[in-house]
C-alpha cells in the first residue's frame, strides 16, 4: 500500500556539521507535509511544513527541500546541536474515500556526537 | 502552561476494562486531533475534529475506540472492553484553522494493558 517511509532509520552528525534527513512518499495526490521532532518522552514538535506548490521553504537553521518528480522530502539542519537530538518524522496530508487525515513515516534518530 | 495537556500521564488496565484518556487543547484552537504511537514507530492518525463535529475517523479505527469533544473545547478518548493490543502512547494536537495544519502536540497518556 502507498506509505510514507523514511531511507535511514538512524543518523549520527558532529556537532556544527550540517544534516540531512530523508523521506521518500508514494502518494503523488499530498498536497502538503510536515516535519517534526520527537524527544524522549515528549510529543511531537512541529519544525516546519510545505505545501506542494513550493519546493523549497526556510525556517530558522532548517530548510525542507520538496522533488514532487521523485516524491522525495528532505529536512536540513545547518549548524546541528546537542539539542537537536531527537527522532525525526515526515507526514504527509492524504486525503482519500475515507476522508483526510495524516499519515506519519517511522522516523529516524538524529544523534549529535561532541 | 499554555500549551496541550492530558491526562493522566499513564495509565495500567487490565484487560477488558475500559479507560478514558482527556485532552485539553490550546485554548484558541479549533481543530483537535488524536493519534496512536508504539514504540519505534511514527503516530498513527485516530481522528480528527473541528470545533464540536468529529469530522475523520480513522477506518482502522476499532469501535471499541470513541471520541467526544462536547462543547468544542477539550476532548475524551474512551477505548471499551481493553486489549493488550490497545498497549500505546495516546497522542493528542490541536492546531488553528486559519493556521493550516500546523499541530501542537501534547506529551501523550502511555497505556498499558495488562
């Protein structure tokens, strides 16, 4: 079935490098996505969105890069910190017969190393 | 603390007992959300209101699983006759219309069936 899903489960960075996550989708109708970050016994944070309609948008230290050819959604985190540690999710807005809703990938662990 | 809340923080059932879960969303939002999370995985999307109306409810979703939200301001989960199944984190997000999608998430209620 279509799902969004994640290419590295896990990632290690040196503190001030720069870092990329990845997320790959298959359904070509999402209109809009969202990264979040996820510590240790605390719900989701939002970090950024994107509606398909841009490819790129900007936030503070992050960047989210859309290829809707490639259905291929990436977060960049410039300068990464200690604090950045955390589990990452993409999600995607599907709507379908049943209705509309978000459906989350299975994450990847960022662990910044000192 | 203005942020999402809920309670209680855990909860230990045994199995076949029924459980309620609160969540009281941002004051100003609309829109309330409720997910499912197991260990290593990504939320999972219950459903979905806005204001008062339930308007997405997960096909996955059991009947034993029902949500309220009665006067548009906090919302129950209630899940009947409990399975060690049903064993999760139980997520609430409330998020502003006029904002788009944009979701606060609370810090969860872990529920384990025993």
């Amino acid at each position: 079935g279509e799902s969004v899903g994640l290419h590295l489960p896990t990632l290690s960075v040196q503190e001030g490098d720069n870092s990329i996550i990845n997320c790959a989708y298959s359904n070509s109708a999402s209109d809009y996505f969202i990264w979040y970050k996820q510590e240790s016994g605390k719900g989701p944070q939002f970090i950024i969105d994107i509606r398909s309609n841009m490819d790129k948008r900007q936030g503070q230290r992050v960047t989210v890069l859309l290829n809707k050819t490639v259905k291929h959604l990436s977060l960049q985190i410039a300068a990464t910190q200690p604090g950045d540690s955390a589990v990452y999710f993409c999600a995607e807005k599907r709507e379908d017969n049943y209705g509309q809703n978000f459906v989350f990938g299975p994450g990847t662990r960022l662990s910044v190393l000192p | 603390d203005t942020g999402v809340s809920q309670n209680p923080r855990h909860k230990i059932t045994k199995r076949g007992q029924n459980v309620t879960f609160r969540c009281d969303p941002i004051s100003e939002h609309n829109r309330l959300y409720w997910y499912r999370q197991t260990l290593g995985q990504g939320p999972e999307f219950l459903t979905y209101f806005q204001n008062e109306a339930q308007l997405e409810k997960s096909r996955l979703l059991s009947d034993r699983f029902s949500a309220e939200r009665p006067k548009g301001s906090f919302s129950t989960l209630e899940i009947q006759r409990t399975e060690q199944g049903d064993s999760a984190m139980y997520l609430c997000a409330s998020s502003l219309e006029v904002r788009g999608y944009e979701q606060y998430f609370g810090p969860g209620t872990r529920l384990t069936v025993t």
